[in-house]
C-alpha cells in the first residue's frame, strides 16, 4: 500500500511541474507584453504636451474667467494650472498674463507671499487688479501690507477695484499712468466731514483713469477724485451727492446713478453747469422701485444735457409734467431713445411730443376693481 501511495504522490508532482513550468512560460510571456506596453507609454505624448509653448501659453490665458478677475485659488484660478504636471506648472509660470489680472478677498486668508509671488510672475504686464475686505472687523493695519504690496507696482496698474477700510484708502499715493479704470469705495459709511477737515484727494497722478464705479458708501464730500478727466460714471449716491460730482465732472459722457435712499431730507440744488458731452443717462433707485421722491425731480430741473441720446429712468422722477422735464433735459429734442419705467403717460403722447424719438415705456399695472393685484 505505502508503494502504491508513493507512486500517486511522484505522479501528482510530475503533474505539478509540468503545470508550474506552464505558468513561468505564461508569466514570461505576460512580462514582456507589460514591457514592450511600457515602453509605448513611455514614448507617447499627449497632444496637449506636444504643442508649442505660444500655444499652450494662448489657451491658458484664454482659460481664465474674462471678463471677471479670476480668483486666486480654485477652478478658474491660474494657480489650478500648477498642479497639473509638471509640463504645465512650467507652461503657466513662464505666462505672465496668466498672473496679470485677479480678485483678492482679504478675508480669504490668502498670505502676503503669495500675493507678491503672483505680482512677480506678471512680469512686466499691465495689471487688472481687485482687493477688498467687507469685514469691517479686520483692522486696516493688517490690511495695509497688501495695499502697500499692489502700491509698489503702481506704475502698472490699469484697471483697479478696491473696497477697504478708510485709514487704507489714505495711503493711496504715486504714480498711475496706466490706469484707466477704477471702481471704489471705503468698506463702511462715512458721514459728511466737519467743515475745518480737509478733503482725501485720491489718483490725482492718474492722467488716463476715465472710467469710475463708485460704492455705496463713497462719499463725494470727503473724497475728492481727479473728476474733470471721467468720462464714465456708475456710482450710488444721495442726490446731493450725484450734484456734487456733476458739478466738477464736465467731461462725463455715460452716466448711471443708482439714488441711494431717496427719502433724504430734499434740499434745494445749486445750479450744476451743462453736461455738453453726456450722451447717457440712467437714473434708477437703490431699490429698483420707483419710490415719489421730490429730490430726483429737483436734480432733473438741475441738469441741461444737450448731447443727451439715451435717457433710462422713472416716469415719477420726471415730475408733473414729464414731457416737459424731457424738452428740458434736451432743449433741441434730438433723442435717439429713451425707456421710461413705471409710466402713467401712454407711450402715444411721448411720440407726439418727440416724433424722431424711440421710446420704450412701461406702464404701470393697474389693480383689479377690488384693489388686488393680479396674481
């Protein structure tokens, strides 16, 4: 029995062999197929990798998120291209118009050397750059090294947006020659300064800067801006404010106000010069409603535009007779379009009145015979 045993045992193991020696030949075989694939990965480009820096250069900058500034960290960031490989860390980091443009919260926690790395990489480019803190609990000393880091590129920078603490705004000083655009305004209201405090004179070495967007809580009696060079001006101001600018800002073609709180104590309005060159007026309110107000009526009779074109406002802010407020505004008549919102009067008597004029008027939704509204 113990011979018969043993022969089933050496046969199993012939078996055994045979098998294993299959596998080694089935492994070895596997072993180079993976090999020679390897090698085709190896040398294989995707063709992404293989066009020419330009390029790549053109598409990554093509990539951010115009006309937005993008942010510094996230999908639309430039620094998202960073961690792709190593290819395209090299590809962005040698694009200084990647790094020309971005929008800085401060509340973001975004440290200070990564703000002057991301200033170093734009090179030589204009710069488009936005920087604010809505948390007026930050304390402008730990703002004002970012401002300063912005401030030391001043000579480049062409579009600015900045919304910070008024300590901060205090420090804007240099030259500007490239700037073009601004939008600001201090990060907290400010209340009219006592009349012994003198004015903050602001960009006055910007001789280019022509367009302006001004905040909610900009306030015209205490910051003076270089007002005779801007052209554009969207702004949010009480109607006492919108005056004081028109006053110093012949120069203005477009102009948007959004009144601030038109319940204001209504003041009688110094006479403002003609605005000869303003072609665009859009007078709306902060709350998109058309609230009766007497004081935007009043800066309306303030105002001769004789290049006016393009007139966007409430038919309540045109007073009692707004045919009348309109031949004012623009004594000759030459209208090219005017939208009148919330409207009383029918589109029909606008036409007579002004027969070369387009007009756009939405008229005001009557209640039903009980009171409601329609549903």
């Amino acid at each position: 029995m113990a011979s018969d045993s043993l022969a089933v045992a050496r046969a199993r193991v012939a078996e055994l062999d045979k098998e294993i020696q299959h596998l080694k030949l089935s492994m070895n075989a596997l072993c180079l197929e993976r090999d020679q694939l390897q090698r085709t990965l190896a040398d294989y480009k995707y063709p992404v990798l293989t066009l020419p820096t330009e390029i790549a250069s053109e598409i990554f900058t093509r990539y951010l998120p115009w006309p937005q500034r993008p942010q510094f960290k996230g999908p639309n960031s430039p620094s998202f291209l960073l961690g792709i490989c190593r290819h395209w860390r090299d590809v962005a980091l040698g694009t200084p118009e990647l790094w020309s443009t971005m929008r800085l919260d401060v509340e973001a926690h975004v440290p200070l050397r990564s703000l002057e790395s991301w200033l170093q990489r734009s090179g030589d480019c204009p710069l488009s750059i936005a920087l604010s803190c809505l948390d007026t609990r930050v304390p402008s000393s730990s703002l004002q090294p970012f401002l300063d880091a912005i401030l030391h590129h001043a000579s480049r920078l062409r579009s600015l947006e900045i919304c910070l603490p008024l300590d901060n705004l205090r420090s804007i000083k240099g030259s500007m020659p490239l700037l073009r655009s601004l939008t600001m305004g201090p990060n907290d209201e400010l209340i009219d300064p006592a009349p012994s405090e003198p004015r903050l004179h602001l960009f006055t070495d910007a001789p280019r800067m022509e367009s302006l967007i001004l905040f909610t809580f900009f306030n015209p009696f205490y910051i003076t801006l270089p007002w005779s060079q801007i052209t554009s001006l969207t702004a949010s101001l009480y109607v006492h404010e919108a005056a004081e600018i028109m006053r110093n800002a012949a120069a203005l073609e477009i102009l948007i106000i959004i009144v601030y709180n038109v319940d204001e104590l209504n003041l009688p309005l110094a006479p403002i010069p003609p605005l000869s060159s303003l072609h665009t007026l859009i007078l709306k309110t902060s709350s998109g409603g058309a609230e009766e107000s007497t004081g935007i009526p009043a800066l309306l009779d303030a105002l001769s535009l004789p290049a006016l074109l393009f007139l966007n406002t409430y038919e309540c802010f045109l007073g009692g007779d707004p045919v009348a407020s309109i031949s004012a505004l623009r004594p000759t008549g030459c209208l090219l379009r005017v939208h009148i919102l919330a409207a009383s009067t029918s589109r029909v008597v606008y036409e007579k009145a002004f027969p070369n004029t387009r007009f756009f008027v939405e008229e005001v939704e009557e209640e039903d015979e009980e009171g409601g509204g329609s549903d």
